[in-house]
C-alpha cells in the first residue's frame, strides 16, 4: 500500500511534512503519531469551522463469511456510549456546541465525522479518541439498534427494487471476492450478529495504527499536530494491523444476467455492469481514462447514449455511464438506460450494444476527450474547493491505499491520457464475459 | 441434527442398537463409541470383504473464506505420512494386503474409504485412527502436492466448459451460502494454500467425535465394536464439535443467467437449475415429490423432457431432468438439454420453458407417478444390494445431517407421494426467481 510506505518516510523524518502537490491554493500536511495513527491536515480558513474525521481501514469486505453487515452495524454502536461517556452524551455534546456529526461504511473503511466550531476541534478529538477504545456496549442498547438497522435495509434495500438488482448484480458480479455482499448486510446475517460479534469486530479492528485522522478547515498542522498527540497520540495499540489481503476475484469467464420483476418498479430498466479496476488497484492511466470514457459514454446531454436512445431514437427516457473506482480492490464501469413507456426494455438495450460496439470499433475523437476532460477539470475546482469534500478525497485514498498525493496527481495525469489509453481501456474491460447484466421488470415478460 | 439426537439416546443405552427397519435383509447398526465417534455396521456375509469408511463431517461449505479448496487439499494430505508411518506406507500397506482404497471430498463431509479381506479390516482401523491424530505435513510432501491439487483442478474444470459452467452457474446460484464456491477451490486460493492452513484445518475438524466409522461387509456388529474401541475409542477428542451452522442462503428473489462462450465446447447446451430443498432440510414429502418429479420430466426415453425434445420435435439430441438432494442445507431442481445441429440453443430453452409450463398447468398423471415409484423402488432393490454403496447412503445421511434410518424410510415414504405432493413442490421450486440459466456456447451469438 503506497500511502503506507510514504508514512514510514514520514514518520522516519519525525517531522511535519507538507507535500510538495498544491493545487489551487490547496495545502495538505501528511504525518502520523508515534502510535502510527495517520494524520492528514487541510487548512483552510475562509470560515471559523473544521471537519473532525477518523477512517478506520475496514469495512464490510473485511468481515467473516456469515456475519455480513457487521461492519455498519458496529458504526451505529459506536454511539451507544464508553466508560466515560454515556450512551447519547456524544450526539448531545455536538449538538448542543453547535455541531453535526454522523458516520458511514462501505465495504473498505468505516468513518465518523463531525463540522464545528473551530475552537471546539478538541472536545472532538477527546470524544472520538475515548470511543476508540472505551466503548461500552450493553444488550439493552445493542438490540434495539438491531432493530434499526434492519429498518434501515428495509426501507433502503428491501423496498427499494432498484436497489435490490444492484445488490443481486454485485452478488453475481463476484463469486470470491468480499465485495460481492451487501454493506449493509443479508437480513438473514443482520438478523443474527450480537453484541459479542460487535465487541470482538471493535476490538479486531479499531486501534490508532489502524485509524486515520483527517482535520479540515480553519487550522493549522501544528495545532492540529498538538491536539492529535494529546488525544490520539496517547492511545496504545491493542494490536499490529495487518496488511489488508482479499481474496482475488478470478478473471471473470462467463456474461452472467439478472432479472428481478417486481412489481413496485416505477419501469422498465437495464444496467450492465463491468468488472474493472479500481484507482487503487490500477496501472497506468487505466483508470482515470475510464472516468473519461464513462463521461464521453455517458455523462450529460450530450455524450453518446442520451444523444442516440434518448434524442435521436427517442425510445429511452434517460441513459447514461459510470465508472466507479474508488473501492481498494476493484471498481466497475457500466451504463445504464431505461425505456420510455411503450418501448421494450431489450430495445434499450441493443441500442446500448450498438453504442458500445461502435466505441469499441472506432474509439473516441479527441474533440470527445478534450470536452470531458475540461468538465472533469472544471468539476475538480469545485471540488478542491469544498472542505468537506477535501477531507472525504483524503479518507478515502489513506483507507484504500492510495496516498494523500493521489489525490493531486489526478489534477496532473488527468492532462497526459491519450486516444489510445481510451481505446486500450475500453479493449479491456469492456467484454461481455466481465459483466452482470441486470434487468428490473414491473411485471413478468416472459414465466413459466 | 437428527441423527446426533439418535445417536445420544444410543450412547444412553449404552449398547449395540440395531434399527427395527429392515428391507431386503438389510440390517443396519448404529452406535457410539465413548469418545463420540459414531459408528454405523452393515453385515454383509456374501463375500469375505469389508467396506471400512471414516467419513468426518467438515467439507468445502466448512472452509472460511479465501481458503477454497481447503478441505480437499487436506484430503489430499492424509496419506502423507505420521508419527508412526512414514509417507506412502498407507497405500503400500492396503496395496500388499490385497486391498484398495481412496478418498473423497464434497462441500459437507470428507471421507476415507478401503475395500480389503475382511480378515484386515483390523489393520485398517489401526492406520485410519493413527492419521486421525498424528498426521505429519512437511513443506516437502505439502508443496507438491499442491502441484498436483491445481493440476486436478485444471484437468477437472479448467480445461471442461461444462464444469466451468457449472461452477459459474453454482456461484450464481448462491449469494451468501458457501455451496457457491467450487470444492476443489478456486485457483487463486487453493495456489496459495500453506502447510499451516492444512494443520488448522486438520487440527479444527478430524478428531473422533466429528467422524464418522462405516463398515460394511463380511463382519458383525459385535466384532466391529470391539476393534472400534481398541482402536478408535482410545483416542481422545482434541476439540467438541459445534453445530455445523452455515450462513442460510437468502430467498432468491431474481433470475439469473451465466453465458460461457468456449471454443472447446463441443456443442452448445442449456442447463436451468432452480434452488430446492434437501432431503436434510425439507419437511414432508417435498424432496422424494422433486426426485420423482426429476425422473417423470427427465429420466429415460419415456420422460416428458426426452420424448417432447428428442422424439416429437427432434431438436434436441439430449434432454433430461435431476434433483440433487443430498447436501445437509440446501439441493438444485433442474432441467438441460443439447440442441441438434443447426438448431439454436434458444430453441430448445424454449421448448424446456413448455415443458414446465404445461406441467405447472396440469401437473403430472398417476401413470406417470407409478412408472417413476417402480423404477426408483427397482433401483433400490439394486443399490441395497451393494456393500459400498450402502456404505456410503450410511456415511452421507450422518454427515448431512441424516440419520442411518432415513436410508430405508425413503423405501416406505415413497409409497406415500402424492400427484398432490408433486404438483406443490413443482409449483414452489419450478420459479424463474429461484433459478442460474446456465447456457454454454462455443462460438460467440451476440457480442460487443
């Protein structure tokens, strides 16, 4: 993991380093604590708040087979009280200091944040570093969040039938590999965990060498540098993180399809989606030329699939792409369309085909590329531009193995992808044997 | 477990029980030793041979996750050697006893197995309880063996489209159970399996109170006791085994499709597979109803799938039905066929899909039903009459959850199927939602 071995050289340093990268007046100091838990720092004073977050490097990808969902439903304990704080005292400590605060996991890391008043950054510094390793967790709390949490996927997953192809499309997208369960969980795992299988997930994996401050806003490396070592640099291991090894997906062999009817769907749609690398498990320009490709495909009014199905054929209500890289592992680009009323969904479909076929035959004109690649350059300002955004780039690239840098590197190699990485790309990944085609059909088109 | 309750109020008796059901002469005993280790007898004095099995109840469904593969390579690793035996004396000894032997491994139990003059069944016993404990793994005798283990996998499946297909249509199938994974393991995990995942694995699952002893053959009851005791009753457990409890496979809830395009395929062929009940996990009828069901529509020149297909429409060169019942959690209902030459694969899905509609619609005829019942009742006659696989019906049911009885009430329980029982458990099981079309091509159809 890069961001890892970048840390070591930092931390052999002993000093605060701030990276060489800046971009737009962006500044982001980089350190960790004796303990080895990673500091990030991204000043910016415009206004007289900070964003608090600590990463942890796990998620639902690094919970055991049979206990799906264990990772999240931790994250709703976490705020069920410690030795010293009782349950609900750290909502209402933010609260009534003007905060906000909440929490949120996915299948590589598991974060908590909070935005205040900049002078307050200490009081959240004691409370997330006390919930770090005091955490008290009793069965008259756990149960009912159990309860909460399965409305949760209720109302999320359960009844929602867009989001039950996706999870049936990513079940079926990975026969080995982790990142073909839910985060949230299967209801028939949530259903089950305890508050034992809670404790010793907490205990397995929530230490300072496994955590990852990331401070933004209003100050500075130092004052975050003294607090961090008041707080968090106190704080003993409980145990030595290993290296984060998933199983391997093996090279997918075999076009899988997925078809859920349900009647609550509002319509017809079709989504394929692709296996393909993730930014953190990629070479070369790889990856940022399947963000390109994904907008070129996809992105807006004017790309490819909405200027054919939706503008000239005129027989789908909405199509687009994606590319999703952001997972540690691996990511997946896809598009996606839906039929307008009175078109079958197979229709959208082989138009899709049509689309991607030509792509693959004929690539795409520079003029394609320069249009999105100025959008995408366009969208980073405005990113790079939002505090909270800043601190979520960080978390997510020191919690997937990326490092701090990556982030600015984009800024630079966005610039340097080429016709033929677009070409070389779509080669690659977009191959029939990659993909889960998932279909979501209101009523049964064709039954036994 | 039913056959565990059974078999502590054997081990209450404290004696030799024999099962007050007999059919062709069959007698079964089933008993324990003090340790825990079961033991099921089935004297046979036709010829003077026995049948001398150790089944152990831990399989591929056992292994956690990223180790595929595991509990096979550890059957592989059995015949390395002990403390006491030097590597390759097992097989030299049952070779110059006149004997033969071998071993098998499926996702619930692992087994061990030797055919030899009755007269040796003690030396059998006596090697058999020293590889239950004292297993010797060197880096030396494990690395190659591994060789050999991938070897296995790229004969078996990677260089057999139909098994690839099958493997991709048993991971499409199961979204949280661990029936999805391959037995022999995927090649990216059984690669790297070491030496000390063999040993936690031997150490976590075989010691006698997680095995099972089956002898039949050319012995008594009494005699088989005795040796048992000397040698299997001595050792002591090195663990209690726990409930075999795995992750309960989610409702299906959408149709699934894998298409695998091979060159080296010698024909196309369909494959509908829909998730069933076992016999272990049904209740009622449902699961003998699926096994009469599977042979009406698709057992021999006179089932509905081959007459309709091959005869009447001749697009099919084959055309057939199963029901896979054995597995202690869950089993597979299905229907495939092969088109003719120049008929598209398409044709013949099709012409299944009728088949089952018309059975959904008006279900099955009493002729129907008795002509499968006299055929199935026939083949028991057939298979109780042999020593090995009697056996083996014996080690399955107690490894899956099974008592020894169930082999023979199947023989009085189908008399009692009802056109009822098979019109309910079609209409449960025969669902799209429930299904993995597995469909194996050798050039591509459609493609971007």
């Amino acid at each position: 993991m890069r961001a890892v071995k970048i840390a070591v050289l930092q931390l052999a340093l002993i000093m605060l380093m701030v990276l060489p990268v800046r971009a737009l007046d962006v500044e982001i100091s980089n350190f960790k604590l004796a303990n080895g838990m990673e500091v990030v720092v991204i000043p910016n004073n415009r206004a007289p708040v900070v964003t608090h977050m600590v990463w942890y490097r796990v998620g639902s990808a690094d919970e055991v087979s049979g206990k799906s969902g264990l990772a999240h439903f931790l994250e709703h304990l976490m705020f069920k009280g410690t030795s010293k704080r009782a349950p609900g005292e750290f909502d209402r400590l933010i609260d009534i200091n003007g905060g906000e605060g909440n929490a949120f996991t996915t299948s590589d890391y598991t974060a908590y944040f909070q935005r205040i008043a900049s002078d307050r950054l200490e009081l959240m510094m004691e409370l997330e570093a006390d919930r770090m390793q005091n955490l008290v967790l009793t069965d008259e709390n756990v149960l009912p969040e159990l309860d909460v949490v399965r409305e949760e996927r209720r109302e999320r997953t359960d009844n929602d039938p867009s989001a039950l192809l996706g999870e049936q499309i990513d079940a079926a997208m990975y026969t080995a590999h982790p990142y073909g369960k839910p985060v949230i969980g299967w209801m028939s795992e949530v259903a089950k965990l305890t508050r034992a299988d809670a404790m010793a997930f907490y205990r397995a994996h929530y230490t300072p060498a496994n955590a990852v401050l990331v401070v933004a806003g209003d100050v500075t490396p130092e004052q975050v540098k003294v607090l961090a070592e008041k707080y968090y640099g106190v704080l003993k291991n409980s145990f030595t993180p290993q290296p984060r090894v998933r199983t391997p997906e093996p090279d997918p062999i075999a076009a899988r399809r997925v078809t859920l009817i349900d009647a609550r769907a509002a319509s017809p749609a079709v989504q394929r989606s692709y296996l393909a690398p993730s930014y953190s498990a990629s070479t070369g320009h790889e990856a940022l030329a399947l963000d390109l490709l994904a907008d070129i495909l996809g992105s807006g009014t004017q790309s490819r699939l909405y200027k054919s199905l939706v503008i000239d054929q005129k027989i789908a209500a909405y199509a687009a792409a994606w590319y999703s890289g952001d997972q540690m592992d691996s990511g997946t680009f896809g598009v996606y369309g839906a039929p307008n009323p009175g078109v079958d969904v197979a229709k959208v479909e082989a138009a899709m085909d049509a689309v991607l076929a030509d792509l693959l035959k004929n690539g795409v004109t520079q003029q394609e590329l320069d249009r999105v690649r100025n959008q995408a350059i366009a969208e980073r300002v405005y990113t790079l531009d939002n505090q909270a955004a800043l601190a979520r780039m960080a978390g997510v690239a020191l919690t997937t193995g990326l490092s701090a840098r990556s982030i600015f590197d984009r800024d630079v190699e966005i610039g340097k992808v080429t016709l033929d990485d677009i070409r070389a790309a779509a080669a690659r990944i977009i191959v029939l044997k990659r993909s889960v085609t998932g279909v979501l059909l209101p009523e049964p088109q064709t039954l036994n």
